[in-house]
C-alpha cells in the first residue's frame, strides 16, 4: 500500500480566499495560461501529480497535426514535456487533428482524433509516455489508426478508459448516412477487442430508425457498462450498452431514450453521471438562448425532483449560450462550461454552478455563473473542463485573432470541492478528490486515526490497514470504478464517508 506524508501547504487552497466562480489569480498570468503558436485546442485532463495536459491541434502550410500541451500546477508550460511542454505528432503528412485524451493510471497519456491515411480520414490514436515521448509498446511506433467506412468519414471524438484499461471511444464512421457514428473499444496495446461487437467496433449506433443519429459523450458506469449521448434528427438522445456492446434493455425498457425536443447545433449532448447513480444531461435548445438540463434515473425514467418534472434551464447571457462540458460533483452540485454569445459574433467563456435540483447557485459567481473574455471582440471558445483535487476548475479553449492560442482558465470553487462531509460529533475530516482515480487524500483535524478500512457499496471489505498519521495518501488503483465507504476510527469514535472510484 503506497503512502506518503502530505505537506501542509498542499492543503491551503481548500481554505484559501476569495470569490467562488472568479478567476484563480495565482494559476498563469491573472488566472490564464496560454500556448500560442497556431494551434486549436479540444480536451483537458489532469495528471495525479496536479499537472494539466492539454489536446488539439498545430496548424502549418503542410496541414494539421496531433498537438498535445502540458502545463505545470501554476499555469506555465512545463519543459521536462518534450523539451518545450509541446509534443507535435504526425501521422502521415496530412491532415490529423486531435479531439479528446485520458490519462491512464500508469501516467501514459493517451490521444485520439483522425488521420488522412491512404485519402481517407481514418481514426487516430497515439500514446505518450509521461514525458512526451511516443510510446513503441502501443500499436504500431505508438500510433494506431482504424478504418471504419472505407471513406473519409472516420474520427474519434471521444475517449474513456475502463477499470481493466482497455479504452473505448466514441466517433463517427460508417457508410449509412442516417448512423455515420461508432463505438469502438480497443486492448490496452492498442489492438481492436474482439469481446465488443465480435470485432470490436460497433457501427451506426441508433437512438431511432430513419432519423440522423449521432453521438457526443460517452461515461463508463462502475459497473462496466456504458452510457453515450447525442442526438437523434437533432432530438437529445441517451442510451445504455452493456459491456459487450448490446443496448441494456433495463433503461427505458429500449435501452435509449430520445427528448422531444429540438436542440441547438444537433450533438451538443452531454452527460454527468452522479455518485447515486442519476444522469444530468445537457444541451442547448435552438428555440430559446437558453441551456438545458434534465435529470434521469439510473433506469431511464425522468427524476422529477430536479427543476420542473425533471427538466431546468439557466440563462448565460442576452444571446445564444452552448455547453461543451459538464461534471457532477461528490457533493451534489453540478459544473458546467462552455461558450456565450457576448453579441452577434463574439462569444466568452462561461463557467456555471447549479445545485443539486438544477438551480443557479447564488454562491458562484455573479447569480451563479461567470463569464470571461480572452480575447476582446473576439472568438473565445471553451472546449473541455476538469476539476482539481482542491476543488477549483480547469476550463480549456480556444483565443482566436486571426489563428489561435490554447487557453486554459482556472477558477476558484472552495466551498464546493468535491469532499463528502458526513462527520460524527468527534470525528472531523476530509477525502479529496472526490471522485478519485488513483490516490485518495485523508486528512484529519483533531485526531491520530488508528485504522482505515473501505468497503463496496455491498459492504464487501476491499482494503484495511492500522495507521498513526492524521494525513495520507490512500492508492485506490486497483480498486475497480465504482461507490465506495472509508470508514475511519480512531480513539475517540468512528465515521464513514461515501466516495467514487472512476
């Protein structure tokens, strides 16, 4: 069992000053950090080390490339990543452009998009080693590409790595015009797993017949099941796989669920996955200015407790306002970010915190959101999110004047760091992050514990240990995704708190 004494001054952004929602003033220059040199931003992950690794792509006069950007904690690039904190990746001479990225629990780094191969847009992969190197035992020289369709219609969009490190990721592909979309899920070397769809790709997925159906999120579930998002002939739609690929017939009876309603830009469709296991999803409805959440159970069926039988709404700004990423926190509260139209042509970045029932909440920001402007009376675009183990938020986008910059935001979001407080009368004390994916950080105020233990959501006993330190790093690696309790005793009592392994 790994272990290490935290220090005390890792602690102090939990108590940190300031306004919840406004800029992090100590991240970069004012809370902005930047990569400029023509390249066009997508996803954002964090590395357990606090590091933020950016995605996207570097435009030159041959065409594009795999870009991939790594900062350090405090917003600068970081030089121990391929020498300069850029890695710029080439397939094949052509066009490659880079959309999502995963940090898998051995710190590779793992990169997807399309590639021009043989006049043909094929899906793309690459893995990284941690400092920026390609890495030869994935694929072939690091590098993997798939051919869905046999035409130029082949991209990953998104990726998410299970418990047992095989990666899945969701895209488009196929010749069938109405379900040009695929699910594809790969072995950790990088090979297709024929367990999934018996050649492991599972082709124009459907959310309706004869309807135009694509796909914009994908979660994996603890237990091991997926849930996509997107749409269908411009409709919010939402479906459940089992692990071999096949629709739950359990969710909704179909294993899908379509909203009868028409959103904006037809597969802006996201979804967050709460520690109960409910769904948020998001969209924007082409109608109104407005965003749109709704909640479901875990089966399908519509959560009425959340805004006006299940469906809410906030307002950014006067003109139109889209989500590009959302996140449930261990507490409740729900982020989400993305971009608003400052006016006709120029939009901001937004960042939004909403209570547990869909509500704006008041204690974020400005009525419960923030809004920022890079670049003046220009294109400010939000692409992807992630939230630090403190509890602040990483936005990462787009500064277009003329060509574009990465941009990474960080703001600041104490109050609501993702700890679960279910404390006793003796017993006071936090776990971060929370969701977690590889260490789980134990703090205690006024006690030495003498012993730890955590059970699954069944009450089986996955890990105990007799300890004598009010500060730990618990490694939760092996622990497959899912709810679990930490249960923490020590002279004076016992308490147990919820948290998740993704």
């Amino acid at each position: 069992m790994k272990k290490s004494l935290l220090i005390f001054g890792a602690l102090l952004p939990l108590f940190g000053f300031g306004q919840e929602g406004s800029l992090d003033q100590t991240f970069g220059t004012n809370g902005t950090a930047l990569a400029q040199g023509n390249y066009s931003a997508k996803g954002v992950k964090l590395q357990a080390d606090g590091k933020i690794v950016t995605c996207g792509s570097r435009s030159d006069a041959n065409g594009t490339d795999f870009c991939v950007v790594r900062f350090n904690a405090n917003g600068q690039l970081d030089n121990t990543f391929d020498t300069d904190g850029v890695a710029i990746i080439d397939f094949s001479g052509k066009t490659d452009e880079a959309f999502d990225l995963a940090i898998q629990a051995d710190g590779k780094i793992l990169v997807v998009g399309s590639a021009v191969m043989n006049n043909n847009n094929d899906i793309a992969m690459m893995r990284l080693n941690a400092d920026g190197s390609l890495d030869n035992t994935f694929g072939t020289s690091g590098k993997v590409t798939t051919n869905i369709s046999g035409t130029s219609n082949d991209a990953a969009s998104k990726v998410a790595i299970q418990a047992d490190g095989k990666m899945v990721i969701i895209g488009s592909g196929g010749t069938d015009f109405f379900n040009a979309n695929v699910v594809v899920r790969y072995n950790t070397d990088g090979s297709l797993d024929n367990t999934f769809d018996t050649d492991g790709k599972l082709v124009g997925v459907s959310f309706a017949p004869v309807s135009i159906n694509t796909l914009s999120d994908i979660k994996i579930l603890a237990d091991g099941k997926f849930i996509i998002s997107g749409s269908s002939s411009n409709q919010p739609a939402i479906g459940k796989l089992n692990i071999d690929g096949s629709f739950d017939l359990a969710f909704n009876v179909t294993g899908k669920l379509v909203i009868n309603e028409t959103v904006f830009g037809g597969n802006i469709c996201l979804v967050a996955v709460q520690s109960d296991g409910k769904l948020v999803m998001s969209y924007s409805s082409v109608t109104t200015s407005e965003l749109k959440l709704l909640r479901l159970e875990s089966n399908g069926t519509m959560d009425a407790s959340f805004g006006t039988t299940g469906k809410a709404s906030i307002n950014i700004g006067a003109n139109s306002d889209y989500a590009t990423a959302i996140t449930a926190l261990g507490n409740g509260k729900i982020i989400i970010s993305g971009s608003t139209y400052a006016n006709s042509s120029n939009t901001d970045f937004f960042v939004a915190r909403l209570t547990s029932n869909g509500a704006l909440d008041n204690t974020f920001g400005t009525n419960g959101f923030t809004t920022t402007s890079v670049a003046p009376e220009e294109g400010d675009r939000a692409e992807s999110m992630t939230i630090q183990s403190d509890g602040k938020i990483i936005v990462a986008g787009n500064k277009c004047t003329g060509s574009c910059s990465y941009v990474v935001l960080r703001y600041k979001n104490i109050g609501s760091a993702s700890t679960l407080h279910e404390y006793n009368n003796t017993i006071n004390y936090n776990i971060y992050p929370n969701p977690a994916t590889s260490l789980l950080n134990l703090t205690l105020e006024n006690n030495i514990p003498t012993k730890i233990s955590i059970k699954t959501i069944l009450g089986s006993l996955v890990f105990q240990e007799n300890i004598q330190q009010s500060q730990y790093n618990v490694n939760i690696e092996s622990l497959k995704n899912g709810v679990y309790f930490i249960t923490v005793e020590t002279t004076q009592g016992t308490s147990t708190q919820k948290f998740i392994k993704q």
